[in-house]
C-alpha cells in the first residue's frame, strides 16, 4: 500500500507555525492597534516609532534562528519559539506602560514574524525538492486559510471582550495548543521509516550543488528576490496597520475596512493556488515580475479610491499580488540555492523583511503627519516596486553545477 510522504504532515504544522505568528505581525498588531491606542492613550506617531524599533530590534532574531534551525533543527526550534512566543503575548495583555508595550512588541515581532517565520518556512524547504513550488504553493494557501479563521476570531474576541482578554486567549492558545502540536508531529528529516515506500521520491540528501550562504549574498538573484519581497512587506505592513486610517480618509467607515481586508485575503489564497502551479512551468523570475506589476498597479490606484467597487479593484490587486509575492518568497531560496544552508539563508532575507516592515508603518505615519495624506507615499514606492519588478523580471539566476562537474 502506498503511504503519504510525511513531508506533507510537516507542512501541515509549518503552515501552523506561520499562522501562530499572527500577534508579532503587523496584520494581528494591526487588529489591537486602535484599542489599544485609546487604552494606552498612544498617539500614532510614537506607536509607529516603537513599532519601528521594536521591529527593529526583533529583526537580530533571523539569523541566529536561521543557523540554530540547520544545527538542531526544526522541531526543537517550533516548540522552543511557540512557546516562548505564547508567555510574551500574555505578558503584553497585562502592559500597562510604555516600556512594557515597547519590550513585548519587541519580543513578539522578533519570536513571531522573524524567528518562528524562518523556521516554518525552513522545515518545508528541508522536506521538498523536486515538488517544492507545489508544496509552497499548498502551504500558503493553508496559511492563508489559517489566517482568515483567525483575523475574524481574534477581531470578534477584541469587539466583544476587548484587546486584552482577545490577546491573553491568543497567548493560550500558543502555549496549551499549537506547542503540544509541533511536539508531536514535526521530525526534523525524514528518515527511511517516513519516506520509503511513498513513493515521493524528494532525493532531500545535501547535494554538493548546494550554494553557501556567502555564495547566495554575492548573487544578484539573491538581492533582486530579498529586495522585492521586503518592499512588498513594506507596502503590506504600512497599508495593514494603518488601512482603517487610510480608508476613513476616504470616507470609508470600519465595515469598509473588514470587507477589503477579507476580500484581500481571498483572493491571495487564489493567487496562492496558482502562483504554486505556474511556478512549476514559469521562471521564478517572471512570476515575482508579475506579483510587483500588480502591486505596482495597487498603489497606482489607491489614491483615487472613492466608492466601494473602487475599494473591492484595490483589495483585488493586493491580495494577488501578495499570494503571488508569497509564494515567490517561500519557494525561491530553496529552488535557487539549495538545502544543505537554507536555514541561514531564509534567515537573511527574512531579517530584510522584517527591517522593511519596521519601516513601512512609520513612513506612512510621518507622511500623513507631514502632508495631511497618505498619497504621496503611495505614488513614491509604486516607482520602487515597477524598478523592482523590471529587475526581477531581467535576473539571472547563480549556475549551481552538479556534483559530477
């Protein structure tokens, strides 16, 4: 009888992994962030500072994860991280200054959207080879799923209980749930009793071919791709955590905000589908060459939002460009450079995604600070994404010889 490659129960739980990393991203911030101005009696320019160098400050965590993941590997670094990232969000549910809400923000965004990122991403990378842009692709669309069950759970759970309660069952739920779930099911590698006989050949042996993480740095399809999905993270993460402000600049009302935000969110998990599938017959080049054309045409758009279909053409735009960036960013490192460092190599180009979605909300802030709008910004970074996207589109990739040259 044929058995399923256990690759896929691994991927199952790193989809998980990525969804837990909901409280240290900017889109779980992005949910308390109004409730917690008013608790806190924050104004948004200091928060976006804290933001900043919390984000900072948590971005140091992608490399040393990046190198602990390929030593000790992905099972201790899943329970490790989810659990540490559990007891600080409940920490953060009983701030009530700014020095607390300043470290715990630190500690979530560097356990959360840095640490427990690279090592989800990592332990699919580490199972797949010859399949690794389907298994990405089925990935994010588990992890876009994950993420519309959770935003309206844990935004129902802050309108009815308010932030504090909704971020304490957050924390739990780490801690009592999704840690025990990594200690069980994830194993680091597969060894002959989970792949023999499924007939998955992945050939997840260290292949000569592999390139160093020194080696991925002084490529440019390394910093082509990096550059590309950590502008797109800027974009991303100063739109979510300030979309309500910028839509009720428009005229738009909270209902607003919540239909683009779930709108977004469907239409990445498409975009997730397929860019999964062209990726199996397209050059990684061309696809991140799409994914920031269409983003490119988001920001274009944005500033002349005036009515809810306007509203429904730029969460559309968004959220394929997102599944499209997504998928190009969980796949890339490990189809371009190989598996024998991906640990580390993720890890770098996580932490300059991180650093760009520090930045991303305070240059929102301090553009509507300054000019009284949000356009401005929008019509400067579409420029950057269309650079990008040419880039992206004209890359050559690193020659990885085989182990017989």
């Amino acid at each position: 009888m044929k058995q399923i490659y256990y690759g896929w129960t691994n991927l199952i739980v790193a989809a998980q992994a990525m969804v837990a990393t909901l409280p240290g991203r900017t889109q779980g911030l992005g949910l308390v962030t109004e409730p917690l101005l008013a608790d806190l009696r924050v104004d948004r320019v200091t928060y976006a500072t804290i933001n900043l160098w919390a984000t900072l400050i948590g971005s140091l965590f992608c490399l040393p994860v990046g190198r602990l993941t390929d030593r000790l590997g992905a099972r201790v670094m899943l329970i490790a991280l989810m659990s540490s990232l559990g007891a600080t969000v409940l920490v953060m549910s009983r701030s009530a200054s700014l020095d607390a809400l300043w470290v715990t923000i630190a500690l979530t965004r560097g356990l959360g959207q840095s640490a427990l990122s690279v090592v989800s991403l990592a332990l699919v990378g580490k199972w797949f080879a010859r399949r690794l842009n389907q298994a990405m692709g089925v990935y994010a669309l588990l992890v876009g799923v994950g993420f519309i069950i959770a935003f309206p759970m844990v935004g129902q759970a802050i309108q009815s209980a308010g932030w504090r309660a909704a971020w304490s069952g957050v924390g739990v739920a780490l801690v009592a749930v999704l840690t025990p779930i990594a200690w069980f099911f994830v194993r680091d590698t597969p060894g002959p009793d989970l792949s023999a006989g499924s007939g998955d050949v992945e050939n997840l042996t260290a292949q000569p071919s592999d390139l160093t993480v020194w080696e991925a740095l002084k490529s440019s399809a390394f910093w082509v791709f990096a550059l590309s999905s950590s502008v797109f993270g800027l974009v991303y993460s100063g739109i979510a955590l300030f979309n309500e402000s910028i839509l009720a600049e428009r005229g738009f009302g909270p209902s607003t905000y919540y239909m683009a935000l779930v709108t977004s969110t469907l239409l990445g998990l498409a975009a997730n589908f397929a860019g999964g599938w062209l990726a199996s017959s397209w050059s990684i080049q061309k696809l991140m060459g799409i994914g920031m054309a269409v983003l490119a045409v988001a920001l274009l758009a944005l500033p002349h939002v005036q009515t809810e279909a306007h509203v429904v053409f730029y969460a559309v735009a968004m959220g394929v460009a997102g599944g499209i960036v997504t998928v190009v960013f969980f796949s890339v490192w490990g189809q371009v450079f190989g598996r024998s460092h991906l640990g580390r190599i993720q890890g770098c180009a996580q932490m300059l995604t991180v650093l760009a979605s520090a930045i991303g909300p305070l240059l929102l802030a301090q553009t509507l600070a300054r000019t009284g709008s949000y356009d401005a910004i929008f019509y400067g970074l579409a420029v950057v994404v269309i650079a990008l996207g040419i880039g992206s589109w004209l890359v050559a990739l690193p020659h990885r010889p085989a182990a017989s040259e």
